[in-house]
C-alpha cells in the first residue's frame, strides 16, 4: 500500500497561499458532499482498535526519556535548515542529493525523538511530534520530484538544468511512499491542456 503524497506545485508560480485556499475550498466541498451523498454507519470495532493504537502510541512516544534521541524542536530546525539552503528555489544536483540524505537521517532521528510532555489534554507538543513526521515525508517528496526533474519551470530553477522542457517534463509529478519499505518511488501524470496552451514565462 503506498500514500501518494504529490507534488505538482513545481507547475505554479509559487502562489503558495492563494493555493492552499483555493484547493482546500474545492476539497471540502467535496468531501462535504461525498459524505452526504454515501450512508455508511461505521466501524465501531474498527474505531475502538484505533484509537487504542492511537492511545498506545502516545504513551510510547511521551514516555521516552530525553537521553534516548534528539527534541522535536531540534529535527524540525534541522530539516527547516536543510530545505531552505539546499532546497530553495534555486537548486542543483549536489545540493539535492544532500538534501536528500539529511531529511533520510532526520526521519531516522524522529523515529526515537523527545517529545517531554505526557498531558492528554491540550499536548501541543504532541501535535508538533505528529506534524514534524508529516513534514519530513513532504520534504523528501519536494526534494525527490526536484531530483527528477532536470529542467527549469516556475518556482523550480535547475541551475544545471536552467531550460524548461516540455518534450519530457510537461506533466504532474507524483512521488508516493511505500508503508512497508518506506522507499520513496517517483511517477508522472500527462497534463490535459484545455483552453490555454503553454508557453515560455519571458519577463
């Protein structure tokens, strides 16, 4: 079973937020409507299992001692380091394969990591340990579709590969992780071209 996590933004001009409006919007629409459309009375056998691995899981990951591996804090700073100077908008080979390597070993890190609060009510530090495991797989995927994509388009700038290339690269990247291996796999899907067609950005 694989989560596909995607990574397309590297077609858009880098308009993070208005983005995540937009689509956000569209996608609980969405699932508003799927909900209200399908009866499904639910698991409760399912739903208790859950949340006793849920539960156990959160005994297990506050329980652990300071000694035993590095703070959330100090993983997210690293990872936050690692993307901003080797996966900025202006990127190159080396610096992406380093990259590459140093969010692996974060999420190595973040396997044993610190949290040091075991309070089951408003334990932010908990929602930061959830968050980071998250954003480390969202990193190695942006640093994964950046690797493949050798050519220069919107926010993505290849300085060893400055030209866009839409022979081989006028498509969606999509980078999926598989649960058992934990090996990040790199697929594309065509791009269906409408009303405009696509041209070169010239300023």
């Amino acid at each position: 079973m694989q989560l596909h996590l995607g990574a397309w933004c590297e077609s858009f001009g880098a308009n993070s937020l208005s983005e995540v409006l937009v689509f956000g919007h569209v996608a609980g629409d969405s699932a508003a409507d799927y909900a209200k459309s399908h009866n499904y009375a639910g698991n409760q056998t399912k739903l208790t299992q859950d949340c006793e691995k849920w539960l156990n899981k959160f005994e297990e990951v506050t329980g652990r001692d300071k000694s035993v591996g590095k703070s959330v804090p100090e993983i997210r700073d690293a990872m936050v380091n690692t993307m901003w100077f080797k996966v900025g908008v202006f990127r190159e080979e080396n610096q992406l394969q380093q990259a590459a390597q140093e969010i692996a070993a974060l999420e190595k890190d973040y396997e044993h990591c610190y949290v040091g609060d075991t309070s089951h009510v408003y334990n932010t530090a908990f929602e930061q340990y959830f968050e980071l495991g998250g954003l480390l797989q969202i990193s190695q995927a942006i640093i994964q579709g950046a690797i493949a994509r050798k050519e220069s388009r919107g926010a993505h700038t290849r300085r060893d590969f400055p030209k866009r290339d839409d022979v081989n690269f006028l498509k969606h990247t999509l980078i999926s992780k598989d649960r058992q291996t934990g090996q990040y796999k790199t697929e594309y899907k065509d791009v269906v071209i409408t009303k405009f067609q696509p041209k070169e950005r010239k300023y």
